[in-house]
C-alpha cells in the first residue's frame, strides 16, 4: 500500500463533485487523503458488510506475521488479530457512523500499532472513504486505517 497523501484542498474538491472533464465518478479521491485523521473532514460512505483485512494503519503497511481482519455485520463490527478481538454494536444517526464497544476479555499479549490504531479508528469513527483501490479509509480519534475486502 503506498502511503496517502496530498492536500486537503484536493480532497475538498473531489468531496464537492469536482472533476476533470471525463472523470464520471462521484466517488471521492482518497488518494488524497493524508493518513492523520486530524486533516480529514468528517465524511461518511456506508461501509458494507463483509469481510475485510486490514492493510494499512497511520500511513503503514500491516505486516505481521499474522493477518488482522475486520468484519462487519447486521449490527456488529469484530476485530479479529490472534487473541485481540474487539467487537462493537454499530448503527447509523444521521448518516454518521456510531459505535458501542461490547465489553471483551482482555489479551494478555499487549496490542500491535496496527491493532492500536484500528481499535481507535472503530471506537470513534470519523471518516469512511472508499479507495480508488476499492478499498476503505477510515479515520478517527487521531488514527486512520485501510481495509480491503477479503
């Protein structure tokens, strides 16, 4: 994954429908998008049910010898990296994204940056773009990650 980044006036552009002549898409350009979440406005696409793996964590490939994955349910978001498995009950308010963390067993390994960031991105979550890469950037509470399906 390379690293986002650009201004925000580029991404302010692409939010308002600003394209060049035959872009024909009204999909945001996340290329744009630095990887702090402190620049990203606050704007949310429906992030769809499925299953993800997380690929990226503030401005960082994810490589660990194990995969982190991201599922999304009916009314359930779950965390899944070996022992680390934090769940959340989610639902939409005016178009906003809002989570509640499910209380879960503690790991006794500690957490990865990469688990660090995705757990704080899902706890307060901000931004949802989709990628150009038909991925998802998520942002929020000063963290950003990437989830591509799986």
């Amino acid at each position: 994954m390379r690293v986002l980044t650009a201004t925000l006036t580029t991404l302010m552009c692409s939010l308002s429908a600003c394209h060049d002549g035959d872009a024909g898409t009204s999909e945001p350009d996340v290329s744009a998008v630095t990887h702090s979440s402190e620049d990203v406005p606050k704007v949310q696409a429906l992030l769809p049910r499925g299953e993800y793996r997380l690929a990226g964590a503030d401005g960082a490939d994810v490589n660990l010898p194990h995969a982190i994955t991201v599922t999304v349910s009916e009314d359930t978001i779950a965390l899944a990296s070996q022992c680390v498995t934090p769940r959340w009950t989610y639902r939409h308010e005016e178009g906003l994204l809002v989570t509640q963390s499910i209380p879960d067993p503690v790991c006794e390994r500690g957490r990865y940056p990469a688990e660090d960031a995705a757990i704080a991105v899902l706890d307060s979550p901000e931004t949802i773009l989709r990628t150009p890469e038909n991925g998802w950037f998520l942002a929020g509470s000063g963290h950003a990650i990437t989830l591509f399906s799986q």
